[in-house]
C-alpha cells in the first residue's frame, strides 16, 4: 500500500544587517511511503513440485488455480519465507498470494 505525502520546505536568504537580500521560497515535495512489509517484492519460484515463497506478507492466503479456474491449493501464509510441497498433476497453474499473481508450470 502506497502511502503519498507533501513535504513542505521553506528557504529564507538574508545578507546581513541592511537586508538587501532577501527572499522566502517554497517547495512542495511528493514522495511515496510504504509499509515495512510491503517494501520487498513478494517472489514465487518452482522446483519439481516444490513451490518457495520470499517476501510474504504472515496472514495472508495462498490460492493455487488450474487452468481452468478450479482451486486446488489453499493455505494461510504463517512465515514470511517458506517452501510448500504440492501434489499436484504436471501441468500449468496459477498461483496466487494477496495482489500478487502468477503462472507456474508443473513438469
């Protein structure tokens, strides 16, 4: 979740006593934040039928569809890092985690 804030600077130059110099400037600067958690990308890889996840936000749901939209896989996210055995048929899926999506071959 981005997080979007004004950050407001104010310049003042004088040039000594007399005062010949002097100007007030302002400048508005927009600059993003995010959640601790949400910083890193989350990143999703396969080996055989082993699946790792990096980066997972603790809570959350782990959906894996098949092509076709069938859920054959569902699990809740208990460590930001981990690897799940999945016994599923050869073939291509999608994985879900949160607003992360992607598409996993199984060989």
């Amino acid at each position: 979740m981005k997080i979007f804030s004004y950050i407001t600077l104010y310049v003042v130059l004088t040039a000594g006593i007399s005062g010949d110099l002097y100007a007030i400037s302002r400048y508005e600067i927009l600059y993003s934040t995010q959640q601790k958690r949400e910083a890193a990308e989350v990143e999703i890889s396969i080996i055989d039928n082993r699946l790792k996840i990096k980066n997972a936000l603790v809570g959350s749901k782990l959906e894996i569809y098949s092509i076709v939209g069938v859920k054959v896989f569902e699990t809740e996210i208990k460590y930001s890092s981990g690897e799940y055995v999945l016994n599923l048929a050869k073939g291509y899926y999608i994985v879900r985690l949160k607003d992360t999506v992607r598409k996993i071959v199984i060989r």
